[in-house]
C-alpha cells in the first residue's frame, strides 16, 4: 500500500505487514512496517513537518491504530485487545529516531473473527496502519 510521507524531501514510503501468527487463545502477532525503495525509514520521517510531538511515536501511531480498529478488536474490562511496541531509540531524548516498525498484538471480536476472512482482517488492520501514518504527520 503505496503512501506519500510528508518529509521534505517528499519520500514515498510502502506500508506492509509481515504475515500474522495466530495463537492458539486468538491474538495475533505481527510486525507493521513502513521502507522506503531501500530499507525501512525511521519514524521521523512520518512526523509532522513542523517536528516531531514530544510523545513517543507509538503512542501516537498507538492511539489513532486503535480507534480506526474500534469495533473490530475484542475487549476485555472495557479496554480493546491491541498492544503494541516499538524496537528502542538510539537516544530516547529523541523517541521519533527509530525504525518505523511496530510488532503488534490484537485479538479481535468473536463474531468479526467468525465472518470476516484472515485476508479481511489483515486488510483492514493494514488499512488502519496507514490511517495512523497520516494522522501523524498532522500538526499536534
């Protein structure tokens, strides 16, 4: 899924995911990430152009992924079944200076699982990545 970053040097960057495991209590894990022709970018480069938010890039990523999920995710006391997490910053005074890879665990509702296909969800969970990725070049 092809996507125009807004970097200034106008990089275009594919978003992909690798194929998700599926454990035997239902959660599945996968790996979202966002590369450029060569390699996977760093997070940086979906920041806002005005800089980066002084949060953590998967917070941000984090909060626009779960709500473009809402209603497809499982729930249990209330909270929607999606974590996620992102390999360390070199320096963590500057969390936006890492790969723009998540490794990501959802376990979605019971009936959405039952009549939507693997290939759906994966859709739809890449769909959301992408939405995230947008957002977060949004100014704060």
């Amino acid at each position: 899924m092809p996507l125009r970053a807004g970097s200034s040097a106008g990089t275009e960057i594919i978003l992909g995911m690798t194929a998700p495991s599926v454990m035997d209590d239902g959660w599945w894990l996968t790996t979202l990430w966002g590369a450029d022709a060569d390699t996977v970018v760093d997070a940086s480069v979906v920041a806002p152009l005005a800089g980066p938010p002084p949060e953590s890039p998967v917070a941000v990523l984090g909060r626009v992924l779960a709500g473009a999920l809402a209603g497809l995710l499982d729930q249990e006391d209330g909270r929607q079944l999606i974590r996620l997490r992102m390999p360390p910053a070199a320096d963590e005074a500057r969390p936006w200076q890492r790969p723009l890879l998540i490794w990501l665990a959802v376990r979605w509702d019971p009936v959405r699982a039952a009549v939507m296909r693997p290939n759906e969800l994966a859709r739809e969970l890449l769909r959301a990545f992408a939405r995230a990725v947008e957002a977060s070049q949004s100014p704060a």
